[in-house]
C-alpha cells in the first residue's frame, strides 16, 4: 500500500470553492467560523425556524436556506442532527445539488436505516 502525505507547501494558501455548511449546532458553528476564518466563502444553510440562524449571523456568517445554500456551493457539508437527514437531503439536497460538488457526510448513519445513497456525479 502506498501511502501519500502531504505538506502545507503542498496546500493552496486559500480554498477557491463554495462551501455551505448545512446546520450551526456543536459541529456546524466550528466549522463554519474556522472556515470563514481561513478565507473561505461560507454560507450556513439553516431551516426559515432555526433558533441558531440569530447566533450564525451575529457570528458574521451569511445564513440563507438550505436549497440555495446546497445551489450556491462547491462544497457542501451536512451537519445537521442524524435525525432528519434522510428527508433534509430528498427535500433539499438532492434537488438543489449541482453535478461535480462534494458532499461531506461526516455521520456513520448514512449508510444504514434506510438513508438515501448519494448520486455518483
């Protein structure tokens, strides 16, 4: 097995790309800040109802809806409760991601109890 590492040098100094991070809980605001603080271009995709839209966009954050969240990306991460992602991605993801961007799903449930396989584009 070969094994490649990587360097800082080996890095872009910014990331180009359009990340949206779907959800501002324990997860979702660490990454979000981090990322904005790094010089990326973040949006917080959050429910019209999300108690956390307020604490994202005092953060300095841009927070819109999920859909235009998942259109406007590159990148698009799923930090949201397990509960729910099943119906977050068929109602709001899948229609609204565009071929060639990366979706991150970083919850070990994905694979199982019936949750949606994500397309191979």
């Amino acid at each position: 097995m070969t094994v490649n590492i990587r360097y800082d040098g080996d890095c872009p100094e910014t990331l180009g790309e359009r990340v949206a991070i779907l959800g501002y809980g324990s997860q979702g605001h660490a990454h979000a800040q981090n990322l904005r603080d790094s010089g990326v271009d973040v949006r917080v995709g959050l429910h019209a109802a999300s108690k956390s839209r307020g604490k994202a966009e005092r953060h300095g954050l841009r927070v819109t809806d999920v859909a235009t969240a998942v259109r406007e990306a590159d990148v698009v991460m799923v930090l949201t409760p397990d509960v729910g992602q099943a119906r977050l991605y068929r109602e709001s993801i899948a229609p609204n991601l565009r071929p060639g961007a990366m979706l991150m799903l970083p919850s070990p449930c994905w694979p199982r109890n019936g949750m949606p396989f994500v397309p191979s584009n």
